[in-house]
C-alpha cells in the first residue's frame, strides 16, 4: 500500500472538461483513466487488500465513467465523482466476498502472521506497510474508510465527506477515534509485549 499520492493540480482538469464539452467521450475516459486511475487502484486497495478485486473496481469505475461521461460533475468534482463511484464498487465488492465467504467457507479468515523479531530490531518498510494494512483491516468499514480518503488519498474533510456522502464532522470524529485504536494496533504487533 503506496502512501503517497499525486494531487491533480487546479486546472488540470480542463482538458478532460474540453473532451466532454466537444462530445468526445473516448478522449474525456482516456483523460480521465490517466489523471485519477492509479489512485483509484490504490484506494480500491486499501480498502478491499485484494489485488485483483482492486483491479476489478478500477475497471467497474470506468466502465461506468464511460456509461455516464456527459453527466458527471464539473471541475473539482469531478475527481469526487469518480472516487464516489469507486466507494460503491469497494463496498460492493467487500460485501460480495463477505457472503461468498461465509456461504462457502467452513473456516475463519486466519490472522496475520506475528513475527518473532526482538523490537529493538529496526523494521523495513513493507513489514510496516503490511502492518497497517491489516490493522485498517479491523477498523469498522466506515471508520476505515474514512481513515482511507483523508490519509491515503488525501482528500480534505470536505472531499473527503463528499464521496462518502457523509458530513466533513462526522468523517473527523470517525477519525479522530481510528487513528489512537490503529496506533496501538501498529505498536502491539509490532512489539507484541506492550500491554
């Protein structure tokens, strides 16, 4: 899971703007797939941790971006648009998965492996990344989204709250309470001895 991001700058979006405006949907996807495709991937990563569901959701995304180029939102929007659109493929996709696990499988998903490593032994960036990753996992899905558009993807509350659908406080207070419960969830696996 890739942490950084980069930001469309104001503007950049005219282009894509121009290809709408002319009717030429193909050019507007195409435009639009190269200015906000990798972050859709990653956000759709963060919050299924499945690569080809990932995949998957970008692909959904802009299937339906192409359906409805001509109605979706100007401007600054625009990204809010797309990203609304991946929320509900990623919520979609989550639960799907949810039923066909519990249908047709017998087990519980099994938790991730606790390595044996001293803590005073510095820990490589993938492991921390892994880390994370998993412990967003446990977050409630709404908390875990929020945590996702305002870390990740860093989008501001308001942006944030738009493709959620939710209020900019009500995403501050969801992460206000995730980020002390996936602190602590980061320090106990990584130093499974604090208490």
């Amino acid at each position: 899971m890739e942490l950084s991001r980069v930001c469309p700058r104001p503007g950049e979006d005219g282009e894509i703007e121009a290809a709408r405006a002319a009717g030429d949907h193909r050019r507007a996807l195409t435009l639009l797939m190269a200015r906000h495709g990798d972050g859709i991937y990653r956000f759709a990563m963060a919050m299924t941790h499945d690569r080809n569901l990932a995949e998957e959701v970008r692909q959904q995304v802009f299937v339906e971006a192409y359906r409805d180029v001509g109605n979706l939102a100007a401007g600054s929007s625009l990204r809010s648009s797309i990203f609304g659109i991946a929320r509900h493929r990623c919520l979609d996709a989550v639960h799907a998965r949810t039923r066909w696990n519990q249908r047709y499988k017998n087990r519980l998903l099994e938790e991730p492996e606790q390595d044996d490593c001293e803590p005073e032994l510095e820990f490589d960036r993938g492991r921390l990344v892994r880390v994370l990753a998993a412990c967003l996992d446990r977050l409630a899905p709404a908390a875990r989204e929020a945590v996702v558009l305002r870390y990740h993807q860093e989008l501001s509350y308001d942006e944030a709250a738009e493709i959620a659908g939710e209020r900019p406080g009500t995403l501050r207070r969801r992460v206000s309470r995730a980020l002390p419960v996936l602190r602590r969830c980061v320090q106990i696996t990584l130093r499974p001895g604090v208490s």
